[in-house]
C-alpha cells in the first residue's frame, strides 16, 4: 500500500514546477509521443484546480486562458499523426506525474474549503508556469521529431526503400501542424504570466 501523500498545496505545485522543467531534458524526438499524447490529462487536471480556487485570476483581461487551452484538444489529433509517432518509445512520464500532483492540490482545496495555502494569485502563477514550460518542451520535442521524420524520407527516397518503410510527406506536414498547435498552447499561459510581470 502505498504511502499516504502528506504534501502541500504549496510543494505539490513546486513539485509540479520541477518535473515541467525536466521535461525541457526530456524533449527529444523519442519523448515526443508521450509528451503529446498525455497533454490533455494535464490540461484537464490543470483546469480542475483552476476552477476549484476560489477567486478569479489576478490582472486577466478578456478570455480565460484557461478555459481556451481546455477548449483546444492536442492530443486527440495526434492519434492521427502517422506511424513513427504511434510507434516511438514514450520516455518518462513525468508529465503523469504532474497531472497527479495538480488533482492531489485540488483534492486538497476542496477538503478545506478553499483556505489556501500559498495565496491564490500564487497558485494560478505557478498553474500557468507549469502548463507553459511543458507545451514548449513539447515543441521542442516534436521540433526533433520533424527534422527526424524529414531525415528518414530523404535517406528512403535516396535508397529507394519500399513507400511503407519510409515515412510520408503527409506524416511530416501533420507533426508540423502538431509544432505549430502546441506554439499555440504555448502562447497563451506565456501571456498569461507576462501580463503578471513575469517571464
């Protein structure tokens, strides 16, 4: 049985911190399926707990970002992606790891009312933080994953493998459009912080 989690709000979204920051080591073409495949669990787990707090963020203007980036699906087109990307090796799963701990911090708002600790404004901030290390790390990721799949195209082409072991024009041209969607996921929880003075 495992150990009962004793930690705080306040460690459970550093924790959280630490482990999107790894995943900037992590983003490699071999981590990119995993990265993109677990981005919805983490936006959902993030938008849990935003909506548990229990006012509004600080110096938000139009839009809830979060409600935007819940309202994009990342993952559900890369299921479509081509070959390589459903085959690569998934890597860590830290990115699980941090959609745990967001549940665990919203598990913990809701048992006590809402009485935060640390303060609210803090806990966005670092909600935010967390969502847009790991989207760029994703875009980095699958950055390496193009120029890979662009590689094997032309090494196949030169050697005349057969259509079926080489990857394909179309595979190439959705994983870009992967690049340019999580650049948009990016985007926003960028704003988010810059419009409080961070980044």
């Amino acid at each position: 049985m495992p150990a009962r989690d004793r930690r705080t709000i306040g460690e459970l979204l550093a924790d959280s911190d630490a482990l999107a920051r790894e995943t900037l080591l992590d983003a490699t073409l071999e981590n990119a399926p995993a990265m993109v495949r677990s981005w919805n669990q983490l936006v959902t787990s993030a938008a849990n707990l935003w909506a548990a707090l229990s006012s509004p963020p600080d110096h938000m203007s139009g839009p809830d970002p979060m409600e935007r980036l819940r309202g994009y699906r990342g993952g559900d087109r890369s299921q479509r992606s081509g070959r390589a990307l459903a085959r690569a090796r998934t890597g860590r799963r830290s990115r699980d790891e941090i959609a745990e701990n967001l549940s665990r911090a919203r598990q913990l708002i809701e048992r006590r009312g809402r009485s935060l600790e640390p303060a609210t404004a803090d806990v966005h901030g670092q909600v935010m933080h967390t969502l847009y290390v790991t989207a760029h790390a994703t875009t980095v990721a699958l950055g390496a994953y193009v120029t890979e799949l662009q590689n094997q195209l032309e090494v196949g082409i030169r050697r005349r493998q057969p259509i079926v072991e080489r990857p394909t024009t179309l595979e190439i041209t959705e994983a870009r459009g992967l690049i340019a969607r999580f650049g948009g996921f990016e985007q926003l929880p960028a704003a988010y912080i810059t419009a409080r003075g961070g980044l």
